[in-house]
C-alpha cells in the first residue's frame, strides 16, 4: 500500500525526470525517501534528498550527518541548507520554523533545477491539522487542511501519502532498520507539549482515541469535502479576481473595484489572492482584520496608513490598491 500510494505521486513525463524529498530524518520522511529511491532506479529518474538545518537544536548537526548517511546507503544526492528562522514577527516557533523550511527548500530547489518535492505528511498528520485549524478558527474552506499537491514559491509540492495510518510507516522503518542497521532520529520537540501540536498528540489525542475510535479518519473526511467545497467558491473567486483589475504579477489589485463585491465574496477573493501567493490561508480573525481595515481606507488609501502582516509577506495599501510585499530575506 506505501508503495502504490507512492506511485501514483510519480509522474515520468520526460520534462520530470528528477524530483526530491524533503528528509528531516524522521521515520516518515526517511521511509519516504527509501520508498522514491526504489521508484527512481525503477523508472530511470534522479532522486534528490533535501535537509533543512534550523539550528534550533544542540542536535541538529548530528541529524543532519545522519540523514546524509541514509542518503549514501540509498545511493542518493543528499543537500543541507542551514537556515535563519525569524523569531520577530509573533507566529510563534513552529509557524516560524515552517515558513524558513518552506523558503529553504525552494533555495534547494533552484540549486538542483528541481521543481517537485515530496513531503512526508500522513493521514494522522492531516487530521491534527484540521482540528487544530479548526481550534484557530481557519473556517469551513480552511478545515481542507493539506492538500494532496499544492504549488508555493513555483515548487510543486506532493504530499504520497496523505491517506496512510502512520502505522504502516513505523512498520515499514522498523524493518529498515533491521535490515540497515539505520535507525530513524526522535526529534524531542513531538512530544514537548510547549509546543501546539505536540501538545495535541501528548494530551488531546489520547482521549479522542479512547473515546472516538477512527476520529482520524473523520476529520480526513472532512479535509477532502472542504477541498471540494474549496474548488467551487474558487472558481466564483476566480472570476471575481479577474474584476479587481489585478496586476500581473498578481501582488496588487484594486480597493474600490474590491469594494464593489458583497461581504462573502470579498472574503473569499482575498483567501484566492493569498493562496494564490502561496500563503497559508488567514485565520477568521486575521481575515476580519484584513477587511476591516481595507473598508477604512479612503478610495486612495491617502488617509491613513495599512500594514499587516501575513505569514511571509505584508499587506499594504498604495494608492488605492491593495499589495503584497514580501519581506525581505
């Protein structure tokens, strides 16, 4: 089941012939990585193996020596790229540490010409996503949680595996390591309940386990329906953003043209511009905010000043449009 559920994830159109994996080191990601190389020899294509090196860690350079040596028994090109995470703008660490590992490994990504990358989120990884944005108030289309590909920063990114028990996972890096002699590392922060989804797991799930059995399975229900909901409102969304007069970069479009749509359709042209742009979508009251603020500006957005803060990027006003200035590196 891993290895079909990999397959379908790979396609080998001669325009494609290299793609990478995004490898922590972890069970997940180092099965992930075992399961490409196996369908990279088969298939004729270049596995890459990206690590991203937060240093947040006194454990992280032996990490990274390890993942280099899972790449070596595999007889794959393995590349580390130290990063800065910005602890600055009050996301918090682990939306922090998300963002520098996303800009990182689109640095990777251009270095070694690659544009796809998998990533090793499972079916439990999915479900803690949609409570946890359900907790964050990300609304009906943000409980779509991950989705199966998604494109940031011109990187394809494919997640396998999505619909997989993580079960099966530590079954198959058990077996690994039995016949390697490499064991996955255990990064001590999945369990440190000072973090949010640690927490989750530490705390919440064992009672959700206990008291709804295959509650995983439900809130992946719930992620694909979204998705579908999703595609509907973003193809009106769609249609409204054509009316917005947007640049074509897509970074700037007009207030008053904005002004002229109806409440809903306001929000969900917003939530179609930041997707657009890779960004995560905002939470309810980051949305509120957002749109409070814009129904404040004058016309030409002369009377007073807009700057708010998304993700990677900041969101401001300038002569009557509405732009998205990434922050700089």
């Amino acid at each position: 089941m891993v290895r079909e559920a990999l397959a379908a994830s790979n396609p080998s159109e001669a325009h494609n012939r290299s793609f990478a994996v995004a490898l922590s080191g972890g069970a997940d990601s180092a099965m992930l990585a075992v399961y490409a190389a196996h369908l990279a020899e088969h298939s004729g294509q270049t596995l890459h193996c990206f690590h991203i090196h937060h240093g947040l860690q006194a454990l992280a350079d032996p990490w990274q020596a390890h993942v280099h040596r899972l790449a070596a028994i595999l007889g794959v090109s393995c590349h580390s790229l130290r990063v800065q995470v910005d602890l600055g703008q009050g996301d918090g660490m682990e939306s922090a540490a998300r963002a520098a590992r996303y800009e990182g490994l689109a640095k990777l990504a251009k270095q070694t010409g690659v544009n796809r990358v998998w990533l090793a989120h499972h079916g439990e990884d999915q479900a803690e996503t949609v409570l946890l944005r359900l907790l964050r108030g990300a609304g009906p289309l943000g409980l779509s949680a991950m989705a199966p590909t998604s494109i940031r920063d011109g990187i394809t990114y494919t997640r396998p595996w999505l619909d997989m028990p993580r079960a099966r996972i530590l079954a198959a890096a058990q077996a690994f390591t039995q016949a390697t002699g490499w064991m996955p590392v255990q990064d001590p922060t999945n369990l440190d309940p000072a973090y949010t989804r640690a927490a989750l797991r530490r705390q919440l799930t064992p009672i959700l386990n206990e008291r709804w059995r295959g509650w995983q399975g439900v809130l992946a229900r719930h992620a694909r329906q979204s998705r579908e909901m999703m595609g509907l409102v973003a193809e009106i969304a769609a249609e409204d953003w054509q009316k917005l007069d947007p640049a074509a970069d897509g970074l700037s479009f007009s207030l008053a043209a904005w002004r002229t749509l109806s409440h809903a359709r306001q929000a969900q042209v917003l939530r179609y511009w930041l997707s657009g742009q890779g960004l995560r979508a905002p939470t309810d009251a980051r949305l509120s905010e957002l749109m409070r603020q814009m129904r404040g500006l004058h016309a030409l957005g002369h009377d007073r000043q807009m700057k708010l803060h998304h993700e990677r990027a900041w969101i401001v006003c300038v002569r009557g449009r509405i732009m998205l200035i990434p922050k700089k590196q």
